[in-house]
C-alpha cells in the first residue's frame, strides 16, 4: 500500500486538509495517508522545510511526501514534483524541499501535465487542485518524469548551518517547538569533536550541557541533543523560549571549557 504524507500549514479549523485527502482518495483509495504536522506557522517556508527534513526520514522508501506552505499560490512559481533519498516531495517550488536537495541523485520535475491534476485550478488551492492529484498519480505508479519537465534549478532556502571552529560552534536557534524548546542549527557531529568539557551560551547565559531534560533539575535551563540530532536548549518542565525571551534568530555558541561544571557526562545515545 503506497503511504502519502502531508505537511501543511493550514491547521485543522477549515476543510482544506480534508479536501486534500478527498482528491487523493478521488484518483487512489489504496493508499495510506498520514498527517505530518498542519500547524507549521502560516507561511513559513522553513518551518515546514523543518519538519519534513525531521520527519522525512522515519517513512520507509517510496513514500510520497506532499507538502504545502505557499505564499506564492497563484503566481508563477512552479509546482514541483522531486524525487530523493527514494522518496518524492510534492509541493511549490519555493525552498520547501531544501534539505533533500543535498544528494547528488536527486531529480525534479514541474507539475505541468493538465492530466494529472484537476480539470479545474483554483488560485488559491494547488494543494488540492495541483499537488495532491499528483501525488496520487505517483502512488498509483505513475512515473515523476510524466508529470512535467526536468526542473534543474529548484528553490533553495538560505539554509542554516553552523560555523566550526577548532574551540567553538556556533549556530542559531531555527526553531521553536510547543514545549518552548529552542532548536538550533548545531548537529550533533559539529559538537563531538569539542569533547566532553563544553558549555552553550544563549542569551547571555551559560548553560550545561546534559544527555536528557530529567537531567535537569525542575525548571532549570540546559542544552541537549534532541531527537532530530539538532542541540536544543530546553526548560525541564517550562519553556526556554519564554525563560530566556529568545526565538528564532537567537545566536548559540558552544564551547570548549575547562569549567568542572561543564563536565557532564556527555555521551551520544
């Protein structure tokens, strides 16, 4: 059975995600459908590019990820079909699909063939009139190379990465969760090579660095690696973004220290 995901940032008050579902299950009633997230921030393209780049990846192979945030709906930016990491991404050609843009395999194409979508467009709607159709043609075998046009040139985001030194990393908070957490743009491997004596300071505080948030004592404010690989600074029981008054932006900064503070035992589960 084909698995089709969607990434939204329509939220669940209005029908639209309903009606996505409804054409897809119009074209292909074998299918799978699971709800990544619809509460990524209205129009915000990283955000949404966030949650794919966490989510994509726990999907088996041929999955099928339509995602929308799209400000440009209407305009002439392209609709995308791209093929990566043996998968496909659906959606508007507007940096969504960043982070799988990254492997020299990947291949993309412009949803322009009138028969794979809906025989009426609306201009404010490809995510049920363009995009979801689609996918549900890709489900139901259709090869990506029949949807349009190579497209060679796709949409990249300014995307964040950290800078490495040979004491420090730096980086920037990208993203903030529900529980307050403040996701930055530092992996994991960038931290390593530090060892286990480093600090992480954020808003003009130092903090830990710890392996779990019950490492912690209760509301106290730390850093830790989260399960998307990415250092988090984090609130056991609150907010960080709230304690520290910080969003996205935020610089983060992890260094060496000799501060016996420091010295937690740090170790990649």
């Amino acid at each position: 059975m084909a698995v089709i995901t969607l990434t939204t940032d329509f939220g669940t008050r209005d029908t639209y995600v309903a009606e996505m579902k409804g054409a897809i299950l119009s074209i292909i009633r074998d299918v799978q459908l699971v709800d990544i997230t619809h509460e990524v921030a209205p129009h915000d393209i990283l955000e949404g590019a966030l949650a794919l780049e966490a989510a994509a990846p726990r999907f088996p192979a041929t999955t099928i990820h339509v995602a929308v945030v799209d400000p440009g709906v209407g305009t002439a930016r392209r609709g995308l079909a791209v093929a990566s990491r043996e998968q496909m991404f659906v959606g508007p050609d507007n940096g969504l699909f960043t982070p799988f843009l990254d492997d020299r395999g990947w291949r993309a194409f412009e949803l322009s063939a009138a028969e794979f979508r809906r025989t009426e467009v609306s201009r404010t709607f490809h995510g049920r009139d363009i995009f979801a159709p689609a996918a549900a043609h890709l489900a139901r075998g259709v090869e990506p190379e029949r949807l349009g046009p190579p497209v060679t040139d796709p949409i990249r985001l300014a995307w964040p990465e950290p800078r490495i030194g040979a004491d420090r990393v730096g980086g920037a908070v990208v993203h903030v969760d529900r529980f307050g957490n403040l996701v930055t743009s530092i992996h994991a491997d960038a931290i390593d090579p530090l060892g286990a004596g480093v600090m992480v300071r954020v808003a003009g505080k130092s903090l830990p660095l710890v392996r779990t948030y019950g490492d912690l004592r209760r509301r106290g404010l730390g850093a830790l690696v989260g399960s998307s690989n990415r250092l988090e600074i984090a609130v056991n029981t609150g907010s960080a973004a709230k304690a520290l008054g910080v969003g996205r932006g935020a610089p983060v900064v992890v260094s060496r220290t000799s501060s016996s503070s420091a010295r937690r035992a740090w170790r990649r589960t």
